[in-house]
C-alpha cells in the first residue's frame, strides 16, 4: 500500500485476501481518511478474497471515508469477487462514492483526474 496526496491510497493485492488483511486495510483507510475521504485503487489482479474479507468489508467499511473505489484488473474471477463486495457496500449503505473496474493504475489515475474535475466543475 501506499498514499499519494492529496487523496488516494493504492493497494496491491496479491495472492489469497483473508480477514486479517481486510482488518489491516480498513485500519489504514481509517487512518488516511482523517484529513477527509479518500479513493482507494485497488489491483485485485493476481489475487482472491475469502468469503469472511469480503463480510468483513461490507459490514465495517465507513462511507463517509471512502471517495470512491477503483478496482485494477482483468481476471473475470477478481472482478466478479470485487463486484460481490461493492454491491454488498452499496445495499448495507456503507459505500456512496462510486466503484470503478479499469484494467491499469494509469486508467485508474486518469479516472480519478476526471472525477476530481467534474467536482470541481459541477
């Protein structure tokens, strides 16, 4: 993981996802957020979640911490992994940003520019 100013935390994962990383993740986003929400650019390529990370997410993840989520990949599997938990965080009302599936961190970055603009704009 790491944190680039002004506002977005990219996160590799890689391998098998279990609950204790998704508690160290919502603990870092927790702890970046305080100057205000952030995104987070999540590259799932390469990766799995387990069934209680992805509760985990759903059930602890704070909206008012949270931009939006931009999820990097490719692999059918991750992305339909990473849509499980999405929609979850939308039903339970834990995520009001939006939540974005590009193939590359430099998609994901010119995505968030756009984002930003449109704020900024409108």
């Amino acid at each position: 993981m790491h944190f680039e100013e002004p506002d977005v935390l990219f996160v590799d994962f890689n391998g098998a996802t279990g609950l204790e990383d998704a508690k160290r993740l919502l603990s870092i986003v927790q702890e970046v957020a305080l100057q205000g929400p952030v995104f987070v650019v999540v590259d799932i390529d390469g990766s799995t979640i387990d069934k209680a990370a992805r509760e985990h997410f759903s059930k602890e993840s704070s909206p008012e911490r949270l931009r939006g989520v931009v999820y990097v990949g490719s692999h059918r599997l991750q992305i339909a992994s990473a849509k499980a938990v999405a929609f979850a965080l939308y039903l339970t009302g834990r995520l009001k940003g939006d939540v974005d599936f590009v193939t590359s961190e430099q998609a994901a970055r010119e995505l968030i520019e756009r984002k930003r603009a449109k704020t900024a704009g409108g």
